[in-house]
C-alpha cells in the first residue's frame, strides 16, 4: 500500500487504510502542516468515511493526505468568505428589489440566503481565528475592531428580522440597503485585512 504525504511517500508499515492515514497524518503534523483531504485510491473520503471502522479496516492499493500550512488555509478562509461577502450584498438588493416590487416570495428567498451566507461568514472567521489562537478582541483593522462589528452586525441583523416579522416592506427595504451596507463595507475591510495578513506571514 503506498502512503503519500502530498507528493512525498511516507515510510509506514500500515496495512489498513486507518493506519495508513493516522501513520500519513501524524507524519504532517510533525512537518507542521494541516491534513485538507483524504484521498484513498483517488476517492476523497468525508468526515462521516473517516469515522466508519469498516472501511478504515480495509485495504487499498494508494492512500494519500493533502496538505496545507496554517497560514495558507487562514489566508484562503478570508479570501473565501470575502467573495461570499460580495455575494451577499448582491443578493441583499436582489432581495430588496423583489420585496419592493411585491414579489415577496422571491425576496424572502433571496433574504434568507443573504442571512446564512452572513452566519456563515461570521462563523469562518471566529473559527479560523480560533484556529490560529487569535482572539476576536485583539482583531483591529483600520480602526475596525472585530468584536464591534460583529456586535453591529448583530443588531442590523435583528432589526431586519424583525422588520420582516411585523411584514414592514418600508423598514426591510431600509435595513436591505442602507443598514446592512454599512456591515458589508466593514466586514470587506477586515476580510482584506485578515487575509492580507496571513498572506504576508511566514
């Protein structure tokens, strides 16, 4: 069974597949990298594979892990949740367009995609901070503190539920374009600058 770190063969005497990734990984953790993707015999194996005792018992003929720095995967979770970012500013005057045009259904579509791309967001980068032992708090970009926008967005966020709760297309509308704008452009600032940061450190 060949065990492949990358490119690089990894020297094991594994004769299952589970032993041959925990042999493949323990290997890059100790080059300091981060294991991305499992690939067994070509087949990218998810999380949910990765805990079957049946097909870790198995055999095959190539197992290998994909690998990443720290600072590579932080770079590219920002960069990542900045496109998003654009996404949902797009979609959030999409949304807006429709709700003011009466097509509620199609805004409330649109609405609800913007608010999970939003926690998505949120979440990628509380965790990829975590990741690298970073607290929110020390998170200050051109005057930006993380914990501050996160907190705004919060409250944006909550006047635009409840505006749509009580159905008032005016105040939606207002939370659509202007108050959620305000978020878009502070997050696309620390996005930028998170990312630019791990892009520039070794």
């Amino acid at each position: 069974m060949r065990v492949l770190v990358d490119d690089q063969p990894c020297s094991t005497t594994a004769t299952t597949i589970g032993e041959a990734v925990a042999a493949a990984a323990d290997a890059a953790e100790k080059a300091g990298r981060l294991v991305i993707e499992v690939l067994v015999d070509g087949t990218s194996l998810s999380e949910e594979d990765l805990q079957e005792t049946t097909r870790l018992a198995g055999s095959a003929e190539e197992v290998r892990l994909m690998t990443t720095t720290m600072n590579d995967l932080l770079r590219d979770t920002f960069v990542h949740a900045a496109e998003a970012l654009s996404d949902a500013a797009e979609v959030q005057k999409e949304a807006a367009g429709f709700i003011q045009s009466g097509r509620q259904s199609e805004g409330m579509q649109s609405l609800l995609a913007s608010l999970e791309t939003w926690g998505g967001i949120r979440d990628a980068v509380v965790k990829g901070l975590a990741l690298a032992g970073i607290s929110p708090e020390e998170v200050v970009i051109e005057g930006i503190g993380l914990p501050d926008a996160i907190g705004r967005l919060q409250v944006r966020l909550g006047g635009l539920k409840e505006a749509m709760a009580a159905n008032d297309v005016s105040a939606t509308c207002d939370c659509l374009l202007y108050d959620l704008p305000e978020s878009t452009s502070e997050w696309r600032t620390i996005l930028s600058g998170l990312a630019t940061r791990f892009s520039s450190e070794a």
